[in-house]
C-alpha cells in the first residue's frame, strides 16, 4: 500500500516520546514494502529544540537508525495536499498536529477514497478534553487509541463513529539487550520532567530509593527545573540531559536496574496504558521496577515480567533484591522481555494496523505467518495471561 503519516516529528525525539512508536512502525511497514511517505512540519517544536541545544548531527544519525523515515518537511500555509496524497490508501494523522492541519486532511477526505485514521497517544481527551474537542473528526474513518479507555471517551462523546485500541510497542529492532560488558552503575532512568505531572512520584520512587541505597545512578532527560537538577544532584544522581532514544539500549546495557515512574494522569484516569518506556526496557533485557500503574488490559503479568512497587519502601525493598540477586534480576528482565517479544513488538502493531485497514474494507489483513520480526517468539508461553487483540474495535 502507499500510506502517509502526518506526525509532529519523526526525526526529532527531544521531549517527544511518540516519535519512538511511529518510527519503529515506519520502518517495519517498508521491510513489508508498504511505501511510506512521512510528513512533519519545518517549525516542529520538538525539533527546534533538538537543534537548538545539539545541532544539526542528531538529525542526521537518526536518519541513518531509521533509513526508512524520510520525512517530508512542510509549511502549514502551503502545503499542498492533493500531491502529498496522490494515490495514498491509508492516511494516519497524529494527535499532535494543528487543528487547521486535522480539518483540511478531514475535508480531503471528503472527496478521496483512501481510509483516514486520527492517533490519539495523550492524556489530554481526559486533562484537557476542549483541546481535543477542537479536532474535526468528521469524515475520519476512526481513531487508533493507544488505550482502551481513551477509545471508549472517543465513542462516549461522540467524537468519531468508530474507534480502535492500538497500544504502543517496542521497535525490537533497535531495542534489544546489548550486554557487551559488566554494567557501569546500579541504575539508570530515562525520562523527561513532565510538567510537575510525577515530581512527588519522582521523589519518591527514584530519588529517595537512589539516595537512602547509595545506589551509583543516572538519569537521562530534558526540561528538568535548576530545582529538581538539584534534588538529584543532592541524591548523587548524575543528570545527562538528552540522550537520542536509539542510544537508549546502550545505557540500560550499562546499568543493573531501571525503573518506570509514569506520569500522574496515566495512574489516576487512564489505567491500562503503560506509554512507550516499559515495553522499550523490557525489551532491552532489563529487569523493571514500577511505580503503581494499572495494567487493567493485562497487557502484561505483573510482579512477573517486572515488579511492582506500591510505595518509595517497597522500591527500596525491591531495588536492593535485584541488585543483591543477579539470579533474580536475569529472571524478571527474561520474562519481561519475552513477554514484549511474543505480544508487543512493533510488527505486532503493525499486523493489527493491516486487520483494522481491512476491516475498514481496505486491502487484506496479514496472514497467520506474518512475521512480527527478528528477535520475535510468536509461540512462547509467557505466563501473561491471553487478553483480547490490541486492535478491539467498538462503535457507539
């Protein structure tokens, strides 16, 4: 097929955590021969930034990570959709693109024969839902939502007629374990400040943990205030700043442990949802402790595939277990991975995109051999119990 992708940017991931699903989807929908055509705006800001603060060379690099994103770089006020859509037949459109830039896709659909999907991967159709509701979802042939609640809000308030639960995945490709040598420190994080939306989270279950441990730890990031850099440095944890999510690999590969601390609108009105960081360290063979999220799609087997810590003592308690057990730090990132590998690879995504595209009456949904990717394991048994297909769809 010949799809496009409208996205706020693919080849910068400065404060921008969707750019690591959609790229990974990008690059496995052409190892298929799908021909993808990609398009973000010049002024991303995510992009500015990037450049702002490393230049021009990462840009290049990720290029190099991802021959398959090729992004087309457009201005809003010209950009001339008939020839950026000339013989599409799937259109995905991201949440994080200008209402004017939604409506004129929406109004082009009007009068083309390609199907037209809105993806949701934000917390914002529940913090902030006037902003969603600006989006003209009208001649959408449905919405992928990266969580089964958002995609019953989307039907609820009758934003779009069809919607579809479409998590996010690990590029496995690009994630996978990379043990070359003995680990250099105890702990790594990665992640960004979040808007004060985790900074008591963060306190409790990375700072204090780090500092009352003496755990040797890092955290990568951007956007953190001179007094949360402060409150690290107080615990002894170094703050690196950026790091390129494809470098990422490396430094779980050079720490013992990881955490995942998700942002607070995630925990307390969007259970099920984990966003991109778990899968990506489980992935990479890391043994995971998490602050509590619910897993209420079952997407994995919690206390199994990672541990669960349900406040700053038990991280502690679990933390100083994994570092004191190596038996049982290999055995928790082992089955997290597995658990990533058998479910939750972006190839995985990739064949539910294909079912819903056929559902929607378009081409024909992959076969039961489709592949899911290298370092997949489509028979394992993982202890995860059997949950619907990320794809349900629902109408009103």
């Amino acid at each position: 097929m010949r799809i496009a992708l409208f996205c706020h940017s693919l080849l910068s991931d400065w404060n921008h955590g969707n750019a690591h699903f959609l790229r990974g989807v990008v690059a496995e929908l052409a190892r298929r021969g799908h021909e993808v055509r990609v398009f973000e705006p010049r002024d991303a800001w995510s992009l500015q930034n990037l450049v702002a603060d490393h230049g021009e060379a990462p840009l290049a690099e990720v290029r190099q990570v991802y021959p398959a994103v090729a992004p087309v770089r457009y201005d809003l006020a010209s950009l001339d959709l008939d020839r950026a859509l000339e013989g599409a037949e799937l259109v995905l459109v991201h949440e994080w693109n200008e209402p004017e830039l939604v409506a004129r896709v929406g109004a082009h659909r009007a009068r083309a024969s390609y199907r037209l999907l809105f993806h949701d991967t934000h917390h914002r159709s529940v913090t902030d839902p006037g902003a969603m509701a600006r989006y003209d979802l009208t001649r959408y042939d449905g919405v992928l939502a990266f969580g089964r609640v958002i995609r019953d809000l989307y039907l609820a308030r009758r934003w779009a007629r069809r919607a579809f639960v479409w998590h996010e995945a690990a590029d496995t490709r690009v994630f996978r374990p990379r043990r070359a040598r003995e680990p250099e420190r105890d702990l790594v994080w990665i992640g960004n400040w979040g808007d004060d939306e985790r900074a008591r989270e963060l306190d409790e279950f990375l700072i204090g943990p780090a500092r009352d441990l003496g755990l040797s730890a890092r955290v990568h990031g951007v956007r953190y205030p001179e007094h949360a850099r402060a409150a690290l440095a107080s615990a002894g944890i170094e703050h690196r700043g950026w790091l390129a999510n494809h470098h990422v690999p490396e430094a779980f590969a050079r720490a013992r442990v990881t955490v995942h601390v998700p942002r607070r609108p995630y925990v307390e009105a969007l259970p099920g949802i984990p966003t991109i960081r778990p899968f990506e360290a489980m992935a990479c063979g890391i043994p995971l402790v998490c602050s509590p999220w619910s897993d209420a799609e079952a997407l994995f087997s919690p206390g199994r595939d990672y541990l669960v810590a349900r406040d700053g003592g038990e991280m502690k308690e679990h933390l100083r277990a994994l570092l004191a057990d190596p038996a049982l730090a290999a055995e928790v990132a082992e089955r997290g991975r597995q658990t990533v590998l058998a479910r939750h690879t972006c190839a995985h995504r990739v064949d539910e995109l294909l079912r819903i595209a056929a559902d929607l009456g378009l081409g024909a949904a992959p076969g039961p051999d489709a592949a899911p990717g290298p370092d997949a394991a489509p028979g394992l048994e993982t202890g995860a119990p059997a949950p619907a297909t990320s794809a349900q769809r629902a109408t009103p």
